[in-house]
C-alpha cells in the first residue's frame, strides 16, 4: 500500500512541477525573451563610432535593455551609453579581448552607443542589443 501511494505522490508532484513550467514559459520566458529579438552590429574601432538602435515597430513600452559588446581592440575603449534624455551610463572596457555587458532598466525606445578606442590603431567589436517589452 506505501508503494501505491508514492506512485501517487509523485505523479502529482510530476504534474505540478510541468504545469509551473509551462505557465513560467507563457507568462515569463515567451513574452520578455522570444518576444524582443536582439539586434546586432559589428563596429570597426579605427576612429570613434556612434551606434543607434530602436525598438522593434511590433515592441510594447519598453522596461529594460541587454547590450554585449565583445571582439577586440589595440586599446582600451570608452563605451557611452544613452537615450534621448541624455547619458545613462559611461564605462571604460580594457582592450585586446574586450567584454562589456549591461543589463539595466530602460524606459526609452532607442539606445545610443558611443565607442571611443583611446588609440586610433584598431579592432573590431561586435554589438548584440535587445530591448525588453511585455506584448
């Protein structure tokens, strides 16, 4: 009879665990992650660059931003990040293999990206952009 009523339990168990799985993935990891496609760049470091990306037209109100920037540089960047408000964020990234991720609130449709390598000798970055919207 014990056996019986641990097959129970833990079918029940099972059945609790995959229907919180699939109420996360409907209302948590399909309408922020599946829903905002990222955007992508790759950026020449040869001279300062200004990068500008938006919203998808199909995006709701915006409430945060994922920005990675990785690739390499002869030297140390500066990275400006801001809106059409002004500056958010301003941050110094070491050259050769250059990371810089930003993952922060963001209530703006577009996003300006400022990269100023302190030498003029070069590299290349890429950009991955996604801004996060409910539907």
């Amino acid at each position: 009879m014990k056996s019986s009523k641990t097959v129970r339990i833990t079918i029940i168990i099972t059945l609790i665990i995959i229907t919180l799985f699939i109420v996360c993935y409907y209302w948590f990891i399909r309408p922020i992650y599946l829903n905002n496609l990222d955007q992508n760049r790759t950026v020449s470091l040869k001279k300062e660059q200004a990068v500008a990306f938006g919203k998808y037209a199909d995006q709701g109100e915006v409430f945060g931003i994922e920005l990675e920037i990785t690739g390499n540089a002869s030297s140390n960047v500066d990275i400006i990040l801001s809106d059409t408000e002004g500056v958010k964020h301003i941050a110094g990234v070491k050259g050769k293999n250059l990371e810089f991720t930003y993952k922060n609130d963001w209530y703006s449709d577009s996003c300006f990206i400022e990269l100023i390598p302190r030498d003029s000798k070069g590299g290349k970055v890429d950009i991955n952009c996604r801004f996060l919207a409910l539907e």
